[in-house]
C-alpha cells in the first residue's frame, strides 16, 4: 500500500512496505528529492535499518546460547507495517514482532514510524517500544538516498557541508564491510566541506562520527539546498554504489553500527546497541529541510 502526506510545500509518499518514503517533492519547482531507484545502481529509496544496522558476521549472531540468522540492516526493510494513524501531513506506521520475526530475533516489541510536514521540512520519527519481559536489545538507522543532481548542474557540481568544522572520526570497514577497529581522523584539520567526486566511493560508504548533527546538500550553481538534522544518531553515512557514476547520494544516519571483524558476536556484547529496559520506550528523530 501507498499513502501520501503533503503539506503547502511538500508532497511525501510512504510505502507500507518497509514504511519506506519512496518520494519527497518539493512543489515549489516538482523537484523529486528522493531517488527513484535504478537497478544499473540500486534499487532502493530510503530503507530501515532495525533492529540491526550494517552487517552482522556472517550474517549470524548469538543470543543466549542460541545462534540466530539476520540480514544486512535487518528485517524491518522487509517487513509490512499496518497504518495506524493519518492525517493530511502526518502518517504513522507500525511494525509489531511475531513468529517470523522471531525466528531472526527473539523479542516482543512494537515499531512506529512516523512520518510529518511542516513548513519546508520533513521529520521522520521512530519509536520503539518494549513489550517483552526482558531486556530488549536494538539499534535503529535511516538509509534516504537523494538525487543529485538535483537543482541543476552534475554529480561532482556538489557538496554536503556541516555547519560547523569537525573533527570528525571515520569508521573503517574491512572487504567484507565490518569493522576493522582502524578508525583513522577523517581530514586533517578538522571537517566541515565534502566535495562530491564518484570516486569518493570507490571502497563503498564514508561513515563518520564525532561531526556535528547538521549537513547540507548543496551545490554553487543554485541557492537551494538540502539540510539534514540528526541530533539523535551517533553516525552520519555517505554512499552511493561503489565504482560507478551512480546519480544519487545517500545520507544515511545511524544509532548502530556493523559487527567488528573477527567472528560471530553475541548480541548482549555487540557495540552501540540500545539496551531498554521492559515497558520502555525508546524515541529518536531526524529532519530534512529542503530551502
């Protein structure tokens, strides 16, 4: 199912598959802000990550004595939600655990996404909420990818730009994209400018933590812009295929992060997972304000 929110200057278009946002149009000019998908690139828009982000060591990980199989990001990408509340500009969805996704992941939990307009800017909340009688373990991540280039002009006419200098710290992968406990400085002198090259991803996505929480999208060629706030999320991810001239960027932030090299972990030691306790409930929140 598809549903549609808009607002005096935005138009969004959720699926109830993966409660993924497959459109964000600004009506000031038509301008589609969301990648479309392509499969000569990827076909994606702007998935889930939950209740993992990254990868897991060969795709495993133990819980309790017992191994457990999960995919890349995790299930909820996958997964329907059901529509529990909509108004013209607000839609929330809602992934709730059951036999089948007990089979990857033992916990009773309920997932809520929400999407709202106001003004120029879209926010997208998430909302877990711990309905087990144990400890519920987690992590939670957004993957929106944006055409660029998007208001005139090519790929490498563009840059994201934090709003302040950084001393920003990259988190490294090994080929098999976990991580390798490098963690080099980014840029020497602090960053705050990235130019956008398609060779920047040559050895797939630039992860990056201790950065400011607001980035920029934007190029010399056009006052309009693309800002995105994530106060609540520990990583800031930059992407697209690797070894292409793929016309999009993702600018993806995360709560988690994927397996350290090296074997298969147990979730209970797994790093930057949300550990909440039972009856509680965990809320984070990003915003995108296109100008």
């Amino acid at each position: 199912m598809k549903y549609t929110i808009e607002n005096e200057f935005l138009k969004a278009e959720v699926l109830s598959l993966g409660a993924e946002l497959i459109s964000l149009i600004s009506k000031d000019d038509g301008t589609e802000c969301i990648w479309q998908g392509d499969e000569k690139y990827w076909t994606g828009h702007s998935p889930i990550m939950f209740p993992i982000c990254g990868r897991l060591c060969q795709g495993k990980y133990t819980y309790r004595g017992k191994t457990y199989e999960m995919g890349c990001h995790g299930f909820a990408r996958h997964s329907e939600f059901e529509l529990v509340a909509c108004k013209d500009d607000e839609i929330t969805l809602l992934l709730k655990s059951d036999s089948k996704t007990k089979e990857a992941y033992p916990f009773d939990f309920n997932f809520f996404v929400c999407f709202s307009l106001k003004g120029r800017a879209l926010t997208v909340k998430y909302k877990v909420v711990n309905t087990d009688t144990k400890e519920l373990i987690f992590s939670v991540g957004a993957h929106p990818a944006f055409n660029v280039p998007l208001f005139g002009g090519d790929f490498e006419d563009y840059y994201v730009e934090f709003n302040r200098a950084c001393d920003a710290i990259r988190l490294t992968f090994s080929p098999a994209c976990l991580c390798d406990k490098k963690d080099p400085v980014f840029a020497q002198g602090g960053t705050k400018r990235i130019d956008l090259k398609h060779d920047l991803f040559d050895d797939d996505a630039i992860f990056l933590y201790n950065t400011a929480k607001k980035i920029t999208l934007a190029t010399e060629k056009s006052k309009r812009s693309i800002t995105m706030y994530f106060n609540d999320f520990k990583y800031l991810g930059l992407w697209h295929k690797p070894k292409s001239d793929a016309p999009y960027l993702c600018i993806e932030p995360w709560c988690g992060s994927p397996d350290d090299d090296g074997g298969i972990g147990d979730l209970e030691a797994k790093r930057d997972m949300i550990h909440l306790p039972v009856g509680y409930s965990f809320s984070n929140s990003y915003k995108v304000e296109i100008k």
